[in-house]
C-alpha cells in the first residue's frame, strides 16, 4: 500500500511527498511532533501536520537562516538562537570561529530529544561544540530577562501555530531589540511570500513599530516549504544587510569562503538574496516604511 503525507498550505493547495515509513511519533506537552522516512527527501520532521524540515533540503534553509546575520555583524561573539531545537542553525553558527558563545532557547525538549536521535548531522555539533548552551525554556519568557547580552539573535521558529505564535508578536519584537547589544542583528524566519504575505506584512510591522532602523526580507529556495520559496527578515539599528556587507569576513572566516562546506550561501547569494520580487516589493510597500 501507498502512503502520502500531505501538508495543506491552503484549503486547495499543498505539497505530497510519498512515505515509506513512520520513524517516530509522539505528542509533546506543545505539539504533535513525527519523524518519517520518505522516498524523495530522505527524513522529514513533521510539528502539528507542518514539514519543519528534511534531510535532503534542510541545508539551504539552515545556511540561510544563519549565515547572512552572522556575516554582516562585524563581531558577533554572542549569539542566541530562538526554537531551532533540531540543531541545524546551531551547526551553522559554530562553523563561524569568531562565536565565542551560542545560546540555544528550545521551548519543547521532546524536539531536541528527537532530533539527536533521528537527525544526527543536524544536533551532533550543538552537543559536541563546549560554545554551546541548550536552555529548554520558553524564550518569550528569557528574552525578557536578557537586556543588551547577544549580538545575533536568530530566530528559527516553527509556523505562527501553537507554541510559535507569540514569536511573531510586536511585544517580542520590542523585547528582541532590547536584548540585543547596541548594534545587534536580529535575524527571524518569516514564512513563505506568496502563501503568507499577510504574516510577512506582520512581522515588518512589527519589527520597525519595535524601533528597528533598518527591515529588510531576504528569500531562498526550499522545495518542501509552502510554494517551494521562503523569507526571512533582517534588522538592526545600525547595519544595513547589503550596504554594509563587507569582504572582511573572508579574513574573520576564511574556511567558510575558501573550499567552503556550505552548499548554498556565499556572498554573491547574500546580495542577491536581499533582491525581491515585483509582487513582494509592492505589497510590502503598501505597509509601514516601504521595501
Ligand atoms: N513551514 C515551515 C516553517 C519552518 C520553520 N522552521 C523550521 C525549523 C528548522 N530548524
């Protein structure tokens, strides 16, 4: 017998990927959380029916999530990440040597616990690395707590659904910007344009009523998410995304740039990266500051 998992994007529309088997499955006191294997991506972490990840593609969502925050702050010795209990965006932050210190914030311990069991490559380095700090907390709660202490915050959330949802709020945008140091960056995943503009209208919102100078939205592409294209956003009081997008980081980490491991960003994808499309612009243009 056949088996596809489907993930419903719109009441019309959603993505099929055929399974061959179910790894793990369980409710967390948070979401409903699966683990299978399927024939096309290898393994796929599923939160509350969402694809949050697979095997085969989750290096351009990772690589993307962390590197351009990281490459335009000039030091960025301490940083945090929000949610990412999978371990992904924490093995791409300590491929930079310059981080001295990682935070990882993960509400829900059952998807870090998962995670090191079913997806290796992902959480092996955030376990090994002595950078690393894994806090099971609810980050709406430590960032209160946390005035002007990190660099980079990068926040690798899952869907505004369940525990996620206060993550796109203007009160936590506002308590970002105070927990970042005076020239922090603040990086978030913001969902996919052409399914959830509304959301990404949110988060612009939000981010400069919460008094950041500079906003701006990046893309990539990512075959298992909503319309196989997703965004995140970019601010800080002090560094412009692109502007201010030296080459110093080819001296600062010169491994990542020089027979690189990474498979998807380098510096001709950053700037490009920031380059939207028409539909994009116009309809972050008919909210708040313009593009
Ligand atoms: N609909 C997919 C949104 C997923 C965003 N976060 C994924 C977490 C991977 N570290």
């Amino acid at each position: 017998m056949d088996l596809w998992f489907t993930e419903f994007h719109r009441d019309g529309a959603g993505i099929t990927i055929k399974v061959k088997k179910t790894i793990f499955i369980s409710r967390s006191k948070y979401q409903e959380i699966a683990i299978v294997d399927t024939y096309e991506f290898g393994k796929m972490l599923v939160i509350d029916g969402l694809v949050m990840l697979t095997e085969a593609d989750e290096f351009i969502y990772h690589e993307m999530m962390a590197h351009p925050a990281l490459v335009v702050h000039p030091r960025p010795d301490d940083v945090l990440i929000i949610g990412g209990g999978d371990g992904g965006t924490a093995r791409e932050t300590l491929r930079h040597q310059r981080v001295e210190r990682l935070t990882m914030c993960e509400i829900d311990e059952m998807v870090i616990e998962a995670c090191r069991r079913y997806f290796p490559t992902l959480s092996k380095r955030v376990i090994e690395d002595p950078r690393a700090t894994i806090l099971v907390e609810d980050a709406i709660k430590y960032v209160k707590g946390a005035t002007g202490r990190f660099d980079v915050i990068l926040v690798d959330s899952s869907d505004p659904v369940g525990p996620a949802k206060g993550l796109f709020s203007m009160e936590f945008f506002t308590d970002l910007r105070s927990a970042l140091k005076e020239d922090g960056i603040v990086a978030l995943q913001s969902e996919s344009p052409f399914y959830h503009a509304d959301i990404i209208i949110q988060i612009k919102d939000g981010l400069e009523k919460a008094g950041f100078r500079y906003v701006n939205f990046y893309w990539a592409h990512i075959p298992t998410y909503p319309g196989g294209v997703w965004c995140w956003a970019m601010a800080s009081d002090v560094y412009h995304p692109v502007e201010d997008l030296g080459e110093g980081v080819k001296k600062r980490e010169p491994h990542l740039f020089h027979r690189s491991p990474l498979r998807y960003y380098d510096l001709h994808v950053h700037r490009a990266a920031f380059t939207l499309p028409r539909y994009m612009k116009e309809f972050l243009k008919r909210c708040g500051k313009g593009e």
